[in-house]
C-alpha cells in the first residue's frame, strides 16, 4: 500500500504524463483492494495502518477530480467506522491517525 501511496502522489504532483496509469492503478484499488482498505479502517488496527490506509485514499483523491468521485462512491459514511476514527488517537507517535 506504501508502494501505491508513493506512485499515486509522484503522479498527482508532477508526473502527468502518466495520469492514465494512475488512474488504472486507482479502478483497480478500487475494484480488488478496498476489502483490505476498509480492513485497515477498523477502530481495532494499529494506527500505522489506519494511517496507511487514509495516505492511500487521499492519494487516490489527489490525482484528479474523477478519481476523487470514483473514492467517495466506494465510501459510506454513515459506517460506524469512521466516527470511531475521528475519536482515535496515537499519544505515542507525533502524527495520529487523524492528521
């Protein structure tokens, strides 16, 4: 997912040119790898994984306006989960999963 969260932001900053493989990247995130994005999420997880799980999300959003529309259809945010995350916090490390 780091992986994935690295390339999507390459892209979205200066790299253009291969937008389409980015968005290929993100349908296929989005058709094969939210079960484990959405496993991730849980209230249980470390939040190192919480916070990977967010980076890759908004990395996904950060490459374009269509790619931003494709994530939210896939989210709902009316799931428990994510109130649960608001409330989630890390003393031990400087960023927390809500940062």
């Amino acid at each position: 997912m780091k992986t994935f969260c690295h390339i999507l932001m390459r892209i979205a900053s200066d790299l253009h040119i291969f937008s389409a493989a980015g968005n290929a990247i993100v349908n296929e995130i989005l058709a094969n790898g939210m079960k484990t994005v959405f496993g991730f999420l849980k209230p249980k997880q470390k939040s190192s994984r919480v916070k990977l799980a967010l980076h890759l999300l908004s990395s996904m959003v950060a490459l374009g306006k269509q790619a931003a529309h494709r994530v939210i259809s896939k989210l709902d945010f009316s799931n428990v989960t994510f109130t649960q995350l608001l409330n989630k916090t890390n003393f031990s490390e400087e960023e927390d999963c809500r940062a």
